[in-house]
C-alpha cells in the first residue's frame, strides 16, 4: 500500500504544481478545460484522502485512476485541438516548464497505474 500512497501522493503534488503552471502562463482558458482542471484536483484530493484512509478499497482503483490522469492530459494538451475540452500545448507555445510539469503529472498517473496493479491480488 506505500506505493500506491506514495504515487497518489506524487498525482496530488503534481496535479497542484500544474495548476499553478497553467495560473503562471496567465493564459485565459475555455470554461470547459477549467472545469475539467478543477474536478481533477478535487478528485486528486479525494482519491489521496481514499488511499490513505483505506488503501485496501483504493488500491483496487488506483490502476483506473492513474491511467485516467494519464490518458486525460494526452487527450487535453497533447492531441492538437479536437474540442471544448481541448488546450494543446503546441498550439499555446508554452515554455519548457509548463512541459516538464505535464510530463511529470502524466508520469506520476502511470507509476500510480502500475502501483495499484502490482497490489491488486
């Protein structure tokens, strides 16, 4: 259970140190990607919350959860723009920050993917 307490943790800070990134741009977003953001740290936060008050029942998500950090961030900011819910960075031309921010949260969903598979008997 550490491992997956310690990768929520990681998808926690992360998702905190890229919202504070995309406030550091000063660039204005569509409603829906800010939205979008904002369920994700909630969630962020529950799912730490969860794993630490019970890492039994969250460990058995966390496989889902990770992924889903990961595979959100590629559809939002990696895939050129498709949508509503569309901020790729390419076309923003941010700076090499904002994309070591987003490679590192995309990273830290994967390592809490493999932690919550690697615990699930």
């Amino acid at each position: 259970m550490k491992k997956t307490l310690l990768a929520s943790g990681a998808v926690l800070a992360l998702t905190v140190l890229h919202d504070l990134d995309h406030m550091r741009q000063g660039r204005d977003l569509p409603t829906a990607v800010s939205l979008v953001g904002l369920v994700a740290t909630v969630a962020a936060i529950g799912f730490f919350v969860w794993v630490w008050r019970d890492g039994e029942t969250a460990r058995r998500a966390a496989g889902a959860w990770g992924v889903a950090v990961a595979l959100g961030l590629i559809a939002i900011h990696v895939l050129p723009d498709w949508g509503p819910v569309s901020d790729p960075f390419s076309a923003a031309d941010v700076d090499a920050l904002s994309w070591i921010s987003l490679i590192a949260l995309m990273a830290s969903g994967v390592w809490l993917a493999i932690a919550g598979l690697k615990q699930t008997p």
